[in-house]
C-alpha cells in the first residue's frame, strides 16, 4: 500500500488561464499548499472569498517536519472545520519527564483544566495533518465554494502592481502569468517569493546540528514528551523522544556544530545512535533522516503592499516549543477575516497594518520564547553551561529551580495587549480573556463556547440581556445570550465573569476579544466594532 | 529560624534566567568567575541573615553524582 505523501492528491490539469489572451485576474492567490497555505484558503472558502492555491509539488510532504500541534491551533482547525479528524488520529499527551545525565530530574504535567473540547497537545505526523486540509478543501470545492488547487505549478516570477500582484507560474506545459488582488505568500523557511521580492529576513542561526530521526516501532515507552540533558548515550548533548501515530516515534538527537552532516546521515550511524538510545533488543525501521541547523529570524513587516506573508516564510523559530506550524496558523486565523472584510468594501485597506502589527508580536513572542530554550539546551559558553548543569542539578532536589529548566516553552497563543483593534476593557473581568486574548473555551448546555463562535463577529452575553440579533453598517454580529445557572459546569462563569455578576464580550471572527463592559450598551458596542475593523476614532471622524 | 525558601519565588523565570546569562556574555571565563562571586556577595549582603545563607551553602555544596566522579 503506498503511503499518503505518495499520492497525488491534486495532480496537475491545465487551467483555461493558460490559454488566456490577457493574465486572468483573480481576488487571492494563495502560494504553497503546506498547512498554512491550505489553512488560509480553507478560511477565505468559508468567508466566500475566491481563492487560487498554487503548490509546485501535487501532494503532501514527507519528511521530518512538524508534529506537535497545540489547543489553539487545533481550535482554529475546528473552526476551519477540520478539527476532529487530526484529535482522532492524532496522539494526545500532558506528560513530559525531563532527564539529566542517568537520572530523571523531575515530571511535569501540562495539567489541562477540565472543560476544555481540546487537549493540550497532540501529536500528528504533518503529512496526515496536510492530507486532513487538502480533504476539507476539496470538500468545500465539491460543495461549490469558489476555491482551486492547482498542483505542479510553481511560482517563478513576482512583480508588484499597484493594485494587486503579477505571477509567473512554471508548469509542465509551460510558463503561464496571472494576476491577483492579494498574494498570500506560504512557501515556507525558505520563500521562494520573499527572495524574489528582495525582501530580508533577520535573525539567529545557532551553531548546532541535531538529528532528526523518525523511526517506525514497536515500543513500551508511555504517551509522555522525554527530554534528556547530557545523557550517556548522547554525551555533552542533548536528545528528546516523542510519540507519533502509527508507530512512529520522532526523535532528535542534538550533534554539536563541527560535524560532517553527511556521514551522520549514514543509516548504520543512525542506527547505532539509536540503539544507544533505545537499546539493543529494540527493532525498528527508519522512516526518515535529517540534519537540521536552527534559526530563529523574522522579516521585518509581514505585509507588503498587496502581498502577505504567513508561517514559516514570515517567520522562523526553532522547533524547541512547537511554536512554527502553531503560530502559522494563528497567522492566516488573524490574517483572513481581515482580508474578507476589505475585500468585500466593509473595512478600510489599513486593517490589513494589524495583521502585520498583531502577528509580529506574536512572533516576536514565540522568537523569544524559542531563542531562550535553545540558548538552555546547547549553552553558547562554559559559563552557560556551568549554570545549566546547577539547574538541573538542582530541579531534582528543589522545586525552585524547575521552573528554570527549559526543553522548550511550549507553544500559547499570543494576546494583543495594545493593539490598536482592541477597545474598551472592564477592570472587573478575569484578565484572561482581556482585550486582545483569544476566548478560552467552556462547555454551554448542549455545545463547546468555542464551536458556537464561527468565522463571523459575536456578541457573547453572560447574565446579561442582548438583541436578538444585531447588523452594524451591513454585517451580522451574532449575538449569544448565555445564562450561567443553566450551565452544566461554573467553568464559564470562572472563566468570563470571576468575581462580576454580568458580562458582556465583543469578539472577533477570529475568536479574539475586541471590547467587554459589565452589560450591553449599543453605543459602546458599535465604536468598538467600527475600531475593530480598522476605523480607529480619527478616521472615523474624518 | 527563617527556613530557606526552596520552592518557585520569581516572577518571570526566563526572564531572570536571561538576564543572568546577558550578564556573562562574551566574558572570559575568568571573568565570569569573578562575577559570580561578586554576585553571590551583593546577595548574601542583601539576605542578611546567617541561618539562611547556612542553609543556602548547604544545598548548593550538596554535591551532584556528576562532581562525585561517577
């Protein structure tokens, strides 16, 4: 049986814009079909915004890539309507040990409160995760949504216009050129596009090199993420074990900078490595091999005139914390309500200057946090080192110290704090979800919070009285009246009012809280709506 | 007497953690050594009280397997 990334899940055809006198223009274009690429036309489908997919390649990628996905990004996914395909075959995990030397220094558990629909963590082998998005995309086509994919055409050519973007697209019947309003650009670490464009990319390389083994076997080793510091089958580096679906085990196995990759990747030196690792007796078959350097480096704005970069091409971190598939997906989430509601004539061009400004924080965030990690788990200098070993020493005997101890922080959505979109908060309110946060989830009576809130503006009222419905300048703002005494758990109430007795939410389409205040007043809610949207007061005025 | 606090008291540990090693970047080790002690002294300073440091020293000279020589 031939496995998924050897299919062809949407072999090249010849599109009628190849035989076209004039470059056919179309509204988005969306290059690269990895997640993020298939994320971002999954979400325009759904807002009725045309899309165009272009992927030099016709099926999903094999190879070590990303395998952790988190509860935010799997909550996006719901939303994107593919959410329970992944948690289904995914495996789920909270428990993670950490080892020193011979000895394990201290468990943790991720502890995930209940009522929450999501885990916090899964782990899915990217490919099975692409494969889940090329099916929802191609079930929204089937459903008449006006999407394309088009397989084996590589983009090979950019030129900005004035209105929109110019492409070239190298296929195997050719050359062909279109245009679009907005390119969302997708292509991954190593953008194809943001070199074209001649645009930069700064940031760190660290000066080492790990091993990244994806192994098929069967092992009794428990559902649990194991990080070892220094371990004797791995002397002076460190190494990390991760369980995938399928029996497959992801793991990475750190080498120092002064290596010579391609020996390394010789697989009985792979194997014996890993035997050293797992023992002897254990049996197991290499899926695959690789040798990867870290980066952790941005571009410095996002958006570019009519051209968006999104995931890994707009940013890149190390794999430390899971923070690259995971905030890639937050990206086109914040990314595609933005574009719908401009491109349908109902919010200002400047909008798009939040994706740029929201999303840049957020990577900033995630750099920090990857760079810290990395920075602990192969110290630059003795004395780095010396303070590495002292924590870890400690954590086994000191709770203090474990905090300290950092194989990765790993991967939480990003809160707008001070972003221009936000209104007003409400002092009284629990500060997780204050303006800026995305929603937490709770159960309602029958559903998830988190389900309920599709890809339009909602009104979430909690033991207070909203409209029946609401539409400000021509959009739909769905109101959702809870009342807690006929909740089946206080988790909502804990969550959304604390201490308060009402509450009521504005929040974004992309779940993110915009504005709340103890109880509905329309004036209120509309300048923060408008505010949402890139009106900001001024220009309202104006 | 006081008893050494031994369980989680900072805020933002990554954030000290950070600052400390911003602290011996592109130092010699010999250097970083210097710092260390110097640091140690502000912050004993700073504690105060003996009985604390007594059990401070005592913790830290607790020496791991590794310095043992196993």
């Amino acid at each position: 049986m031939s496995k998924i990334f050897e299919v062809p899940l949407y072999p090249y055809r010849r599109s009628a814009d190849q035989d076209a006198a004039q470059p056919t223009r179309h509204p988005v274009v969306v290059v690269g079909a990895g997640p993020i690429g298939l994320a971002a036309a999954i979400d325009l489908a759904l807002h009725d915004v045309p899309v165009v997919v272009l992927d030099e390649n016709d099926r999903v990628s094999w190879g070590s890539r990303a395998i952790c996905f988190a509860k935010r990004p799997l909550e996006i996914l719901d939303r994107l309507g593919c959410g329970d395909a992944m948690v289904d075959k995914g495996v789920v995990w909270n428990r993670g040990k950490v080892f020193f030397d011979e000895r394990q220094v201290y468990g943790f558990d991720l502890l995930p409160e209940s009522d929450h629909k999501r885990p916090a963590f899964i782990n899915l082998q990217q490919y099975h995760l692409e494969h889940y998005l090329v099916a929802r995309l191609q079930a929204l086509i089937a459903a008449g949504k006006p999407v394309e994919l088009r397989g084996a055409n590589k983009a090979v050519g950019v030129e900005q216009l004035d209105d929109g973007v110019r492409l070239s697209i190298e296929t195997p019947e050719g050359t062909y050129v279109l245009e679009a309003d907005f390119l969302i650009a997708c292509d991954g670490a190593h953008s194809p596009l943001r070199e074209m464009l001649g645009l930069g990319f700064h940031g760190r390389v660290f000066e080492d090199n790990f091993l990244i083994a994806d192994v098929v076997m069967d092992a009794d080793f428990p559902t649990e993420r194991w990080f070892w510091f220094d371990p004797p089958f791995n002397r002076g580096q460190s190494a990390l074990l991760h369980k995938q679906p399928d029996r497959v085990w992801r793991i990475d196995l750190q080498l120092g900078w002064q290596v010579d990759k391609e020996r390394e990747k010789e697989p009985e030196r792979v194997k014996a490595r890993l035997k050293a690792m797992l023992g002897e007796d254990v049996g197991f078959e290499l899926e695959w091999v690789s040798i990867y350097t870290f980066q952790c480096r941005r571009m410095d704005r996002f958006r570019h005139g009519r051209v968006l970069f999104a995931g890994d091409a707009a940013h890149q971190v190390s794999p430390f914390g899971a923070r690259g598939a995971n905030s890639g997906f937050q990206d086109t989430d914040n990314l595609c309500w933005k574009l719908a509601m401009v491109m349908k004539g109902k919010a200002p061009m400047a909008l798009l200057d939040s994706y740029d400004s929201e999303r840049v924080q957020a990577a900033d965030e995630n750099i920090l946090n990857s760079t810290r990690s990395t920075d602990f788990i192969t110290p630059k200098s003795a004395t780095s080192r010396l303070f590495r070993d002292a924590v870890l020493d400690l954590s086994a005997h000191y709770a203090f110290a474990r905090p300290l101890v950092n194989s990765g922080r790993l991967s939480l959505p990003a809160t707008h704090d001070g972003s221009i979109l936000n209104g007003p908060d409400c002092a009284d309110l629990p500060p997780a979800v204050r303006p800026g946060a995305p929603a937490v989830d709770a159960p309602l009576e029958e559903s998830w919070l988190l389900d309920r809130l599709d890809s339009r503006f909602h009104l979430l009222g909690i033991d207070s009285d909203l409209p029946d419905s609401l539409e400000i300048d021509g959009i739909p703002v769905d109101c959702l009246s809870v009342k807690t005494d006929s909740l089946p758990s206080p988790a909502l109430s804990a969550r959304y009012l604390g201490d308060a007795t009402s509450a009521v939410y504005l929040l974004r389409p992309d779940q993110h809280v915009v504005a709340r205040w103890p109880s509905y007043q329309e004036a209120e809610v509309f300048a923060a709506f408008n505010r949402a949207i890139g009106l900001a007061p001024r220009e309202v005025a104006a | 007497m006081s008893r050494l606090i031994t369980d989680p008291n900072l805020p933002d540990p990554d954030g000290f953690y950070a600052e400390l090693l911003k602290l011996h970047e592109g130092r010699e080790e010999a250097e970083s050594a210097g710092i260390n002690a110097r640091l140690i002294l502000i912050l004993a300073n700073h504690i105060g009280d003996r009985s604390i440091l007594t059990q401070a020293f005592a913790a830290a000279g607790a020496s791991s397997k590794k310095e043992q020589g196993a």
